[in-house]
C-alpha cells in the first residue's frame, strides 16, 4: 500500500455502531476508521474495531475483542490482554476481526 500524501487531510472514512440482540450474544460493535483519500484511492490511516459487552468483559471498557493502531502499533484486545499483532493490510484485520467476534458468538449460543 503507497504510503498517503501527508497534506491532505485525514477524514472519519466510517463509523458504525451495532447493538446485538441479548438472543444473538449481545453487546455492541463498534467501527471506527480515519483515513486518506487520494487520486481515488482510500489508504486507512487509524482503525479501532471492537466488540464489547460488560456481560463477558469487566475490563478495558468491556471490550472483549478489538483490534486499532493507536499508539504507534498494531495491537488485539482480548479480554483485557493486549498484544501486538502481525498487520498486512486492513482489509484482512477486518476479517480476522470478523472472524473471531462470529466464533464468539456462536460459543455463546452453543453455551445455551
């Protein structure tokens, strides 16, 4: 990915907000991305992706899963654990995300 212009300006590319149904898991996701927008092209500059629920997780704001770049490095919230995580473009973040807030919620309805 070329790396962005640094005059042009950094804009809120999306924001979505989702509230789970109690049936379903509950919780919220949450889609936060800032980014460049340049001869067409989107380069993501800041990401923050979670999951959250105070039923599973009393730490980090409830956040059970989340993945950002804030702090100058590529991290995951588990739990209230973090670590650095390997990033190759934000397009597979978004779907490693995906792929574990879905293996979460069908642990919680197999759970029931």
């Amino acid at each position: 990915m070329a790396t962005p212009n640094k005059t042009k300006p950094e804009v809120l590319l999306e924001r979505r907000r989702h509230e789970l149904k109690p049936k379903s898991g509950g919780g919220i996701l949450s889609y936060e991305v800032w980014g460049v927008v340049e001869n067409g092209k989107t380069h993501v500059t800041r990401y923050n992706l979670a999951y959250i629920n105070l039923a599973l997780c009393a730490v980090d704001h409830g956040r059970v899963l989340g993945y950002d770049n804030a702090h100058g490095y590529h991290h995951r919230h588990h739990m209230g654990q973090v670590e650095p995580v390997e990033h190759t473009s934000f397009e597979a973040t978004v779907e490693k995300f995906q792929e574990e807030v879905m293996a979460l919620l069908n642990a919680h309805k197999e759970s029931k």
